[in-house]
C-alpha cells in the first residue's frame, strides 16, 4: 500500500487556478484503501470544481495508475476529452502523477500527498519514483520529481554539475532540473521555478506512530480472518 | 566591515583569489603562498570547503587564520556536509572569528570525491543558503526566532555559469540567487568574451556585481580535460593550439600572455576577476600586472 492523503481543498483550487479546463484521473488502487480517493472523491471533487467555477472536462478512474500498460491503454481511448482540458488533476500517489505526466502531454497536478513508505513503487517500471515526502510539489515540476530525480533532491533549480542536460553524479542520467526546465518551458510555466518553496519540511517526511494508525497504513497486517483456536494446527 | 563590499559598492573593480587548503593540519606551505603572492595584491581570498567532495582541512578554520594574519577571506559554504542547525551554526562562529564574506554554494556530490560512500546532505542548496544568510542578518535564525546579536555585516556571494548550455536555466537561478540575497557573483571559468558579453548583457538587469572567473589554462592536457569534465567551460583552439606548440619550459610564460589578453577582454564586460590559480599562485602578481588591474 502507498499512503497517501488528500491535499486540502484550498490548496488544490490554488494549483489549479491557472487552469480552466480539469480532467480528474483517479487511480482505483491504494487510494481506495486509504480512503482519499475513488469514485465518491472524484465526484466530490467535480462538484467542487464546477462550483468554483472551473470546467470538468472528463472524469476516469483507472484500477492503478502505476501500471504502465493499463494507464496507456486506458487513457488512450479518452484523447478527445483530453484534448479539451488543461490540466489532469490526478487523485492518486506521487508515482501516479508522474506517469501521468509521463504519458500525457498536459499538466499533472497532485491531489493527494504520499506519506513515506520507504520506497513502495507500485507496479510503475519507469524511473518515476515517489519518495512519499508528504508535500507534493509535482503541480510546480512539470509531473517531474525533483526529490527523487535529483541525485541531491534540490529544490531551487540545476546545480552547477549539470552537463549537456545530464547528471554529475552518472553521465547518463538525466538531470532532474533539467528535464523540469524543459517540460516547463514547452508548458509555458517557467515561472512555477519561482513559487517553489526555499527550504523542504522534513516533518512531512516523519509519519508518526498515530498517523500509522489512523491511515490504512498497517492494512497488509490486519489478520482479516483468524482460525478458531480448536481448529489450531495439529 | 567588508573591503570586498567597499569597493564594489564604490564601482572599484575587485580581483580576488583563492586558496586550496592541504589534507592534514601543515598549512605552512599554504599560508606562506598567500603571504608571499596574494597578500597586498587581492582584495579577497576564498578558501574552498572539501572541494570536489574530496576531504580537507576546513574552511571555516582556515577562513580564522587568515584574518588573523591580516587578509579578508571569502569564506566557501557547501550544503554536501551539513545540516541547517550546523550551517547556521558556522556562519555564526564565522562572524565572531571576523569572516564577513561567504560564497553560497550547493557543492558537489559526495560520490565524485575521495569518500563516495558518506551521506549527502543537501538539506539546503544555494538559494536555501543564501535566504539563510539573509534571515540570520536580519537578526533571526531559520525557525524564527531572534538572535542575540545578527551578524548583520556579511557580505554574501554566490556563482554562476555563464557559459552554461542552455544558459536561460543558470540565469533563472541567478535570478533567485539575488532575490535571497546574493550581493555578488562569482563565475565558473570564462574562456569566450563573446559569450560572456551576451550573458552579461542579460545578467547586467540584476545590478549586482560579477567577478568573471579566471583559471590558468596551464597546457593542452589541462584544457582538454577541462573541456570534457567541467560544466560551462570551453577552452577555445585560439589558447590550446598555442600551448599545445610551445615547448614545456615556454608554456607558463604563454600561459599568462594568453591569460592576460583574455582577461583585458573581458574587464569592460565585468565588476572584477576571481583568479583561481590552482596551484599557480607564483604566476598571480604577473598576470595583474600584465592583464592591468594591479
């Protein structure tokens, strides 16, 4: 299970206030364990948006997100409702956002933040990985994680170690920044490298033993069927 | 009071220089060349901090030393090796041991030096850095809360790379640079005056000084190596092929004639040099004197 939870309503209208038309994109895994998502929360979310005053260009739950083929084969039969928005608000992990991103030319923007799980990926194959650091920035990055891309998970731009657009640290990797200033570009969202936060709360990144047990943090652990004790083994 | 300040808030052009600290306490040899071929001659020498992720003696250390023997440091802060609380911390200590300027630096990655198994920090980087330094001038720390006392005189510093490819991303950096506080730059090796009149050109709107930066090209090994392992720098043919057909014992004196005409170039364009000597200190007092800003 990937934790995650929903990101309060008045950041999300923040996110998207650049953006008319919102194609919400639901991931039918962990986020209905963890009760911050499904089809209830994807029409929470709509009715929302129509009040503010956005449009809701299409609505799509997909059983998970991080399962490359699914998300192509899926997504692919909704190109005409996407060609009519601006921007997929995806309610699911970080790794969901950025395959999101990966897969469709539009912005990604996160609804939920991921807690820290310590390096659950899901089912995604990519280089896309979600650290859970509990306070997604991938609205600002293109669907590009610069905590986990970046060899020293910078948050204010390329270090000087960046070359021909690759990493100091492999000279095939990619530079994280690099990609983010790119995709932000040909997005015409340059200016996000301004909103982005100067320094990282790494309290975020802590998920306390309460937060263990409010969650469905421990749901691989919960015995859901237990055998009477006569019929103990022999 | 910073002199380094001084004078480029006067409009003086500013040379400054730069000491590699050794790996061990004898720093003897390294005082004795500053003494002898900096002293008098910059106005700010900076002290790298485990350059390259390769473990040295200290720049906070050395930074004390030197004021103690009458220059003004620059000193070089990294966030590979440390935390918020510790690097708060220093620049504190730095201030009451009389270092009044810092260079803000991200740092290189651990894994390109002599302990690539340590843990990288990265708790801040440079804009994180230089907004730190700012927040601890205006008598608070990173929390908060008050000081007792703010190291309100420091003189903070960051780089850039104008010869970067692209080069918008490094000018958008810099541009946060000075909106958390950078009072001036220092620049990667520069080797192309065209290119660094274009950079400058748009750098010039954030009306803070830049030193260009100089590193003797000291032979054709060197520049080919720069060329292939040092972000933003290319060593044109214009200075490799001259070198490269130079006899060994004629290269040092080639190497400054061809430095100096470089650097004439480029002072219309700039508000001083950061000559980075690697080595060369011996050379400095002759190339100020041939490239005029002695």
């Amino acid at each position: 299970m990937i934790v995650n939870v929903p990101k309060p309503m008045e950041e999300l209208k923040e996110l998207l206030s650049d953006y008319q038309g919102v194609y919400i994109l639901g991931c039918g895994g962990c986020p209905i364990g963890c009760e911050s998502g499904g089809r209830a929360r994807l029409e929470d979310l709509k009715a929302e948006l129509i009040k503010s005053g956005k449009k809701v260009s299409g609505i799509q739950m997909i059983d998970f997100l991080c399962n490359k083929a699914l998300v192509g084969a899926q997504l692919r039969c909704r190109i005409p409702a996407l060609k009519n928005s601006n921007a997929v608000l995806v309610v699911s992990c970080g790794v969901g956002v950025q395959a999101t991103a990966a897969m469709i030319d539009l912005p990604s923007l996160p609804a939920n933040n991921t807690l820290n799980s310590q390096g659950m990926q899901g089912l995604w194959p990519s280089v896309e990985r979600c650290d859970g650091c509990g306070d997604c920035l991938l609205h600002l990055t293109g669907g590009i994680c610069p905590i986990t891309r970046c060899a020293k998970s910078l948050l204010n731009g390329q270090c000087g170690g960046t070359q021909d657009g690759k990493c100091e640290v492999e000279t095939q990797r990619d530079c994280a920044w690099h990609l983010i200033y790119e995709k932000l570009k040909a997005l015409g969202k340059l200016d996000n490298l301004k909103k982005l936060p100067k320094l990282r709360d790494y309290r975020n990144w802590e998920v306390s033993d309460q937060e263990r047990k409010n969650t469905r943090w421990a749901l691989e652990e919960e015995q859901l069927y237990r055998a009477p004790k006569s019929a103990g083994r022999q | 009071m910073s002199k380094l300040k001084q004078a480029l808030e006067a409009g003086n052009f500013a040379v400054t220089g730069e000491l590699g600290p050794p790996k061990g306490v004898e720093i003897g040899p390294m005082m004795e060349e500053a003494e002898k071929f900096l002293k008098g001659r910059v106005l700010g020498v900076n002290v790298t901090d485990n350059p390259s992720s390769v473990m040295r003696i200290g720049s906070l250390g050395i930074c004390a030393r030197l004021v103690q023997a009458g220059f003004e440091p620059i000193y070089q802060i990294p966030c590979r090796d440390r935390n918020r609380l510790a690097i708060q911390s220093d620049i504190l200590s730095g201030y009451v041991l009389g270092i009044r300027n810092i260079l803000a630096l991200t740092g290189d990655h651990p894994s390109l030096g002599d302990h690539p198994g340590a843990k990288c920090v990265f708790d801040l980087d440079s804009v994180s850095l230089l907004h730190t330094i700012s927040t601890l001038k205006n008598g608070k720390d990173l929390s908060g809360a008050d000081l007792v006392g703010s190291p309100k005189d420091i003189f903070a510093g960051a780089t850039v790379t104008p010869g970067a490819d692209p080069v918008e991303p490094q000018l958008l950096k810099m541009e946060k640079k000075v909106e958390a506080g950078a009072e001036f730059f220092q620049t990667q090796a520069i080797y192309d005056p065209d290119k660094f009149e274009k950079f400058m050109k748009t750098a010039s709107r954030f009306k803070t000084p830049v030193l260009a930066g100089i590193v003797i090209v000291k032979g054709p090994a060197m520049a080919k190596y720069m060329n292939e392992k040092v972000p933003g720098v290319f060593v044109p043919d214009s200075i490799i092929k001259p070198l490269s057909e130079a006899g060994k014992e004629d290269r040092p004196k080639l190497a400054i004639d061809l430095m100096a005409k470089l650097m004439k170039d480029l002072k219309p364009m700039c508000q001083g040099f950061h000559i980075m000597a690697m080595g060369w200190a011996k050379y400095v007092p002759d190339l100020m004197q041939k490239a005029g800003v002695a």
